[in-house]
C-alpha cells in the first residue's frame, strides 16, 4: 500500500476565537492530483493555511512521514511543500523573469524545473519575459504564480482557485499544465469550486462542508451521487 505524501488527520484550526476547521481529515499520494471542493467559506483555503502553518492549528499534518505541525510557513516550504494562494500575491513592479527567479529555493541547487521550462509551457510568458507582473491579465498572473511556485521545486503543491476568473480556453491550458506537473513527479492538492475540472483531472476528491470533510471518493463517484452534490457543492 502506498503511503500518502501528506497526511493530514484531526485537523482543527482557528482565526482568534472562531473555529474554522473542526476535524479534518484527507491525504495524497505520491504522484496523485487530488482535489478539495466545496462551497466558498468551508474551510477550503483555511486547509492549506493550516499545513503551510499560517494560522493556529491543532491536529497532525505529516509530510513525507514528518510531522509539520507548528512549523512556519518557510521551514515548510524548504521540506518541499508549495502554495499557489488564491490572490497569486506576485510582486506587481517586478518584471515576469525576476517574479519566477523569486521561487528559486536554492541557486547552487538542480531542481526538475527551471525558467526555460517555464517559457516552454507558457510561451506567453517569455514574450512577456520583462512586463511587470502588475500589467499582466489576469490569466497571465495565474500562469506566472503557478510557474513561481514550481521554481521552488516543491515535492507537493497545494493550488487555490487557480481557474477563478479565468476565460474558459485558460482554464483547459491551467488544467494542462498541471497534469504536465503531475507527469513530473509533482502531487497536488487542488482547492477548486468548479466542479467540471475537478471530475477531468482528478483522481481522488474530497468535498467539504462547515468546516468538515462530508465526501470522499472518486469523480465517477461524485458524478453518481446527485444528493451529496446538490446538498454541498451545487447552488
């Protein structure tokens, strides 16, 4: 049986006194695209605060068979752990080239990505190779903070929203180019509303509500369970 890259079991986690998170429970595989739905205001995105350690937790998160919990978010990130977060947070007077250079964990180091990859996979982004990243649409930040987070070469990266706004011929591309990170020996846990890229590239989902885990399963699953989508997940 394979053992799970991340592992996260009884997991509370709180903003002051408001309890957000209240026993979550989920894990991912080596290699596996797993995706975490649910409605805005689950506890969704506070999940992946929690294991990158930016808000109080308490609980067990284990990665790679360490326990993480209580690290901050920079000792987590060097163990191999990515967050793209939702409002991308690129740094907008600084060009494309040097917002990617920025991910780079260690420059003595190589890693399986590097900035030529990047332009490869997102030939928008070499053309606008010297643009602030503050002109740059609004799919051209999501690629850029995809690519930024991979120039770290994390082992697992965790993806809020990426599609959240985005024209739906950008959409398809982002859902490419993570199955083209999963091809590289990247897992990924997906933090999505949409349930249509959830059911295309995912191979486990789960979906949350009220701060809990209600379903888990396959997207064939999910796809079959008409009661569960529409209580959870459909508006």
């Amino acid at each position: 049986m394979t053992k799970p890259m991340l592992e996260v079991a009884d997991l509370h986690a709180y903003y002051g006194k408001s309890h957000v998170l209240h026993g979550v429970n989920l894990h991912v595989n080596p290699g596996e695209i797993v995706c975490l739905l649910g409605r805005n205001g689950v506890g969704r995105s506070t999940t992946a605060k929690a294991v990158m350690g930016q808000v109080v937790a308490r609980g067990r998160i284990s990665f790679k068979d360490r326990d993480i919990l209580g690290l901050k978010a920079y000792e987590v990130a060097r163990l191999g752990i990515g967050l793209v977060p939702e409002d991308r947070s690129i740094f907008p007077d600084l060009t494309v080239k040097q917002n990617l250079m920025l991910g780079v964990k260690d420059t003595k180091a190589v890693g399986r990505w590097n900035i030529d990859d990047m332009y490869a996979l997102f030939p928008r982004l070499r053309e606008r190779e010297n643009t602030p990243g503050g002109v740059l649409s609004g799919g051209e930040q999501q690629m850029l903070t995809l690519c930024r987070t991979l120039m770290g070469d994390p082992d697992l990266i965790m993806i809020d929203e990426p599609t959240e706004g985005l024209a739906p011929k950008i959409v398809e591309l982002v859902g490419e180019f993570l199955q083209e990170i999963r091809k590289r020996g990247v897992s990924i846990l997906l933090i999505e509303q949409k349930l249509a890229i959830a059911l295309d590239i995912s191979e486990r989902l789960y979906l949350m509500g009220h701060g809990r885990i209600v379903f888990e399963g396959t997207p064939a699953d999910l796809k079959n369970n008409e009661a569960i989508r529409k209580e959870w997940l459909e508006v």
